[in-house]
C-alpha cells in the first residue's frame, strides 16, 4: 500500500514538472502558448545557455584546483574537499555542459537543416515524462553518492563516459545534417514531398544513426557521473524504447519506400545491440 502511494505521488510530481515544461497555464501570453511562439524559444534557450556558461566557468574553477593551479580555498571549506570529492565536482560540471549542448544542439540543427518543423519542442527539453524521471533519479543517485561515498567513483569510467558521449553527439548531429529536411523528432507515417530514403553519408553504413547517437549519448551520461544504477536504467530504458520504436519505423519506411528500403537495409546495420533481431522477426510476420 505505500509502494503504490509513493509512485502515484512520484507520478503526480512528474506530471507537474512536466506540465512547467509544456509551459502548460501560460493562455493568454502568445509569445509562450504554443509551441510556435518565440518567447518560448528565447526563455529555453536563455535557461540552457546560462547554465552552460555558469558551468564552464565553474568546471575552468574545479578543473585549476583539481590539478594545483588554484588554491582549494577558492572553494570554500577546504576540509570539505578532496581529491574525490574535486573529480566528483569536475564531473558534474561536465555532465551539465554536455547536457546544456545537447539540447542546444537539437534546436540549432533542426532550425539549419530543416526550418519548417522548428518549435521550442526542438530543444527535447520535454522530451516525455520517463525522460524526466530518469534525469532526476540520477541527480539525486549523484548527489547521494557525493554526499555519502564520493569513494566509489572512477576516473576511468569517466573517461569512457566521455567517449560515448561525444561519439553519440557526433553520431546524431551528423545524422540530423546529413538527412536535412527529412529529419524529423517524430516519426513520418505519410511520405511528404520532400521526404526522400536518405542513403548517403553516415545513412551509408547506420540506418538509424540519430537513435544510435541519442543511446549511446544517453548511456554515456550516466557513466560521465560513474553512476552504477542510473547506468544500467538508462541502457534499460533507452534500449526498451529504441526496439520498439525502431521496430516499428522499419514497417512505416518499408511501406513508404517499398523494395527500395529493402535493399538499403540489407546494406546497413542498426547499430544498438540485439534490435535487429525483433526487426527481423517483424519482417518474417509481415511477409
């Protein structure tokens, strides 16, 4: 019975922090009612920009007092910080500057490369519920661990944290210039008049590049904060989602593109682990 009350008030606080950031109540201000308006845009990407900049400056801080340029006390109680303590600082910093980028990132590409779908919804800073919860559980798992064993912490994994998150970013930024007006956040089920099989570039070797990116950038996050648990739910979730989704977007393109997607996807690869498999089994029921 407190199980099911505790995840219906998590539930109801999810829903409220997503209804802020689907600036639901904002009738009546046109510049913020709708997806489309411009001070919509200009607040998101206000806030996305300030915290990128508070935190290059503080990750330039941490980074000087973590390798002896800077003295320790710049950060105020020098009893508090140690070298664990200083990496786990370093790390967030990072985290949040990769983050910020991210979702810049998806903004800029899509108003470049393909203008008439651009909407504040660009940003994927309401990318869904899940996506939320997943961001706030591991705040609190980084924060825990800062605060009570900032011990269990690896600069290796760090570093193969940043790995995947620059390789993911790179991944589904060159995706999303590469298929330009063809890109979309969501799924096409009607073929538009500038909608083509895009089969060049990155689309040359990944069918589905930009959901390579977006998983392996995903991942990637949670092993820049060495977070053990967070890890291995975010590989969960976003895996999980990804199956379906591709599972489903391969029936909608062989329909759109009928023979010709065939062809291109006995050429290409997935490029996420154990997905080709159910895409398989869906193709052998279709046919």
């Amino acid at each position: 019975m407190l199980h099911f009350v505790f995840l219906t008030k998590l539930s109801d606080r999810m829903a409220s922090i997503q209804s802020i950031l689907n600036f639901e109540g904002w009738n009546g201000y046109p510049q913020f009612e709708t997806k489309m308006g411009h001070g919509r845009v200009a607040l998101i990407a206000s806030i996305l920009c300030t915290v990128l900049g508070m935190h290059l400056v503080l990750c330039l801080e941490v980074a000087l007092v973590r390798f002896g340029i800077l003295s320790i006390d710049v950060l105020g109680d020098s009893t508090f910080w140690t070298k664990d303590t200083l990496q786990m600082a370093l790390q967030w910093t990072v985290y949040i500057i990769f983050l910020c980028t991210f979702h810049l990132g998806e903004f800029f590409a899509t108003s470049l490369f393909n203008p008439s779908v651009t909407t504040a919804d660009s940003f994927m800073v309401n990318h869904s519920k899940a996506y939320s919860a997943a961001a706030l559980i591991s705040w609190v798992e980084f924060i825990v661990r800062f605060l009570f064993s900032p011990k269990t912490n690896s600069t290796f994994i760090f570093f193969v944290g940043l790995g995947f998150v620059i390789g993911g970013q790179i991944c589904r930024t060159w995706a999303m210039v590469t298929c330009g007006e063809s890109f979309n956040h969501y799924i096409q089920r009607d073929k538009k008049d500038n909608h083509v099989l895009v089969t060049h570039g990155i689309y040359s070797f990944l069918r589905h590049p930009s959901y390579v990116g977006f998983f392996y950038w995903a991942v990637g996050t949670q092993l820049l904060l060495c977070n053990p648990l967070s890890t291995a739910l975010y590989g969960l979730a976003a895996w999980t989602f990804f199956r379906h989704r591709i599972v489903y977007e391969e029936a909608t393109l062989r329909a759109l593109f009928p023979g010709d997607y065939e062809h291109y996807g006995s050429k290409t690869y997935i490029g996420i682990p154990l997905i080709n498999r159910f895409v398989n089994t869906a193709n052998a029921k279709d046919e």
